[in-house]
C-alpha cells in the first residue's frame, strides 16, 4: 500500500491525473519527465484487474520506450486463425513470405501482436510514472472537480480508509475511463458511441484442446456476435476469451441481459468449440462498456484534458483502445509541457481524427455485411498482414478503404453497398 494522506490540507500540483490506466499513466510520466509536478490518483488498488482482452501491437514498444517487454509480455502472436460460426477455419500468418506493401508507412519486416495480462502491464505502467517522478496514489477514488479560473480543485477520497485528499491542480487529465467522473464535470463527450464486451480469463495447459490452441495464436469468431466478434487470446499460462458487441443498432439495450447472455453463449461455445475444459458455474465473467470514435469533438475544456477511453478512442472496427490511450495520454502531457493546452483536441485529431473516420466508414460495413466480408476480406490471403499492419499504423485505414471497398464490391456486384459513399 503507498502513501495516502488523512488530513484535508490542500497539495498543489500543476497537473492531476485521474485514473492510472495505460493513458493515465503514460500521460503522468511524460509530464512529470518534463519538470511538472503531477499527481496521479487511482481508485483501485494496483495491482488490479482490468476488464481486457489485453492484445496490442508490438510497435506499441517504441512510446513505451525504457520500459523492458520481459516485464509484461506474455505471449507474441504471429497467426491468426479466423473462423465463421466455429467453422470454415483459416489459420493466416502476420508475415507471409513476401510481405511488403507498397501503401505501408514504415518499412518493418517482422509484425507480432503482444498479449499481456492487463493487471501487470498496467501495474508496471503506473510504476513507471512514479519513477519518473509523478506520486502514485492507488486506492484514491476522485469524487469531485470543480473549475475555477486558475485551476481545478480535487475531492478524493481514500476507498478503504474514508480519508479526504484534497487538490489544486493548474490542469486535470481525466484518465479514467469509460464511466469516468473528469467528463462528467464538463460539458464535452455527451453524445457517446458506447460498443461492450465480456472476457474470462481461463486457466489453460498448452497441448490440450484443439491442436491450433497456440501461444503464438489469435483466434477470431465472426459469425457468432452480430455487429462484433469473440476472440481468444494467449497468455502465458491461461486463455482471455471474449466477445463485443461492437455496432449496437438501436434495439440493443445498453449493457442488457439479452446482450450479456450473448456474449457469454458465444463465450461458451468458443470453448466448447476448441476443445477447452472448463467449469461452467466457476468461468468468471466480465463486462465494460467500450467509448468508440464517432466523429470529431472537442476533447479539453478549460484546464480539463480527456485521454484514452475517456475521449472516446476506441477504433469502431476492431475495438483495440491501448495504444491509442497511451498515445493521447503523451499527446496531453506535451501540450501541458509546452502551455499549449488549448491546442489538444487539434493534436488529437492530427493523430487520430482521419483515420478513425475511415476506420468507421469501414466498420459500417463490415458490422452489416460481416458474411460476405468474411468471405471476401477476412479469409483474403493478405488481410491478415493488412489488419496487423493497421493495427501497427503502419498502413492507415485512410489509405486502403478505397481499396478494400474496391475489392469487396468486385467479388459481390457492384451494387451490392449501395449505402456507401464515404
Ligand atoms: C472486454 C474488453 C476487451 C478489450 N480488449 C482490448 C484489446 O485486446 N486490446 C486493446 O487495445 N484494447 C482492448 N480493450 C479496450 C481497452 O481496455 C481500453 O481502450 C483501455 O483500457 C483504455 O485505457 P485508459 O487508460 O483510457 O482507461 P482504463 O484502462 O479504463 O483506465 C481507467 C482507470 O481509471 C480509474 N478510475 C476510474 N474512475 C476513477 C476515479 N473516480 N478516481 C480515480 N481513478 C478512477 C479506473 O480504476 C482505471 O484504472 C478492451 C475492452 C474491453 C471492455
């Protein structure tokens, strides 16, 4: 346990961070590495669980930068075995021999996803920050902010001890996720695209189940989720299995029982599918709501600044947010460091804003036709390289929606999108 302070003396700081996530915590060692004084305040404690299929790019290491991958690298995922309704299987490599693309950003050979355990990779994120000079403060829940013209004043409060921490920041980061209380206190983000998902985490011995069952695979249901997908991912020694509702229409209650059971039947089924032995009464199950990109807004009121989830970074076709929290999380600090505050929105949209958009040109169509883009994309001899490749951002969806609309529309009939013009 660290530090936690009883008495309700005002700590000044020039910036805040609330919520030691992986854009949280980058955020408060990029700033505190800059000569800020910063605080960053978790309400759990850390070590804690985090609902996750924790799988990223490999490129993610060159902003972790000094942050060794031994530390939290479990399995380094080089094939991915797609399947449609647990059937009509196609085990893909990400570098098949010859991989290059003319399109591709950088020019990197060798592509792997990282899958860790949320839990540790976090806790080892959060660490950093602290070396770097921000103070760690875990089991602190913030409970009010108020806005002043000089600054923002912080109510925390110790989830276990009931002691009041009280702050006067210059800034506040509000990294704290999907159902975070930063952007609740503005006026921003109050038309959301909320997609869920649910995990468990499975004990798994290698060499039982499906002979495809790998350390270095990722496996992807598409058929089994309407508008999402499940998955099961490697870890070093248990399975993360999912699924995600990732285009709810309308009709789809928010978070409801009819998704959950969904969600939890495709669970179920995967396992059964693979080969996997489990207890169904034991599986524990877990459910978050995850913010998608749905279009530009502004993402800093005032002294408050939104990163990761709490902006809404969430790609709307794949569903992965690490990378992209990590990044507005440096993204935020900079801005802070160079007292250029009022220009972050713009700097996250220069990242992200392009590229999201085409990602959810193409998630429109890939949530409504998800058969036939099965068919004709997903089991394409190169689409797998390609999705690495953008999940890398080594190829930006920018470049290759034409392209891949291109294509589907040639294999099915070119009228068959008849919807799509952007
Ligand atoms: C089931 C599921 C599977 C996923 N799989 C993947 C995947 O494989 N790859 C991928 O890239 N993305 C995945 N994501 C998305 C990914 O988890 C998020 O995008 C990512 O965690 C965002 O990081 P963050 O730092 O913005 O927020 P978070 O990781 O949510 O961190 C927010 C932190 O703020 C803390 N907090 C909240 N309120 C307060 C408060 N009042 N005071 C103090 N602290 C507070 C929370 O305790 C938490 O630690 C998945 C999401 C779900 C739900």
């Amino acid at each position: 346990m660290r530090f936690r302070k009883r008495s309700s003396n005002m700590q000044n700081y020039d910036v805040v961070v609330c919520g030691a996530g992986p854009s949280g915590a980058m955020a408060a060692a990029e700033a505190a590495r800059s000569g800020l004084k910063v605080a960053l305040l978790e309400k759990q404690f850390l070590p804690r669980h985090k609902t996750c299929g924790g799988g990223m790019p490999m490129v993610i290491q060159t902003v972790l930068q000094d942050l060794a991958p031994e530390a939290f690298v479990e399995s380094d995922v080089t094939h991915m075995r797609h399947t449609w309704n647990f059937a009509d299987s196609y085990l893909a490599p990400i570098n098949p021999p010859g991989s290059g693309d003319p399109l591709r950003v950088t020019r990197r050979d060798r592509l792997s996803l990282w899958m860790v355990q949320r839990s540790i990779f976090d806790n080892a994120l959060a660490e950093r920050a602290a070396q770097s000079g921000a103070e760690l403060r875990d089991g602190l829940a913030v409970r009010s902010l108020e806005i002043e013209p000089d600054g923002v004043t912080i109510r925390a409060e110790g989830v276990k001890t009931g002691s009041e921490f009280l702050a006067k920041a210059r800034y506040v980061i509000g990294a704290d996720g999907a159902n975070g209380i930063t952007v609740k206190s503005t006026n921003l983000r109050k038309d959301r695209a909320i997609a869920i998902a649910m995990e468990v985490e499975h004990p798994h011995h290698w060499g039982d189940g499906h002979v495809e069952l790998r350390p270095d695979v990722a496996h992807l249901e598409y058929g089994a989720v309407k508008r999402g997908y499940g998955w099961i991912f490697p870890k070093a020694d248990h399975l993360n299995v999912g699924a995600g509702l990732f285009r709810p229409d309308q009709k789809d209650a928010r978070g409801g029982r009819e998704i959950r059971l969904q969600l939890q039947k495709t669970i179920f089924d995967y396992m059964d599918a693979l080969g996997v032995k489990y207890d169904r009464d034991a599986l524990k199950f877990h459910a978050h709501p995850l913010p998608t990109w749905s279009g530009k807004e502004m993402l800093h009121e005032g002294r408050i600044l939104l990163v990761g989830d709490a902006a809404g970074l969430i790609n709307p076709l794949f569903g992965d947010g690490i990378f992209h929290a990590v990044k507005s999380g440096i993204i935020a600090a900079q801005c802070l460091s160079e007292d250029a505050a009022d220009q972050y929105t713009d700097r996250i949209h220069d990242e992200f804003a392009a590229n999201f958009d085409a990602a959810l040109s193409l998630a429109k169509v890939f949530y409504q036709w998800t058969g036939v883009c099965y068919k004709y994309g997903v089991k394409y001899e190169r689409a797998t390289r390609i999705a690495t490749q953008l999940l890398c951002g080594e190829l930006l969806f920018t470049n290759m929606k034409e392209r891949a609309l291109r294509r589907l529309k040639r294999s099915v009939g070119a009228n068959f999108f008849p919807a799509f013009n952007s």
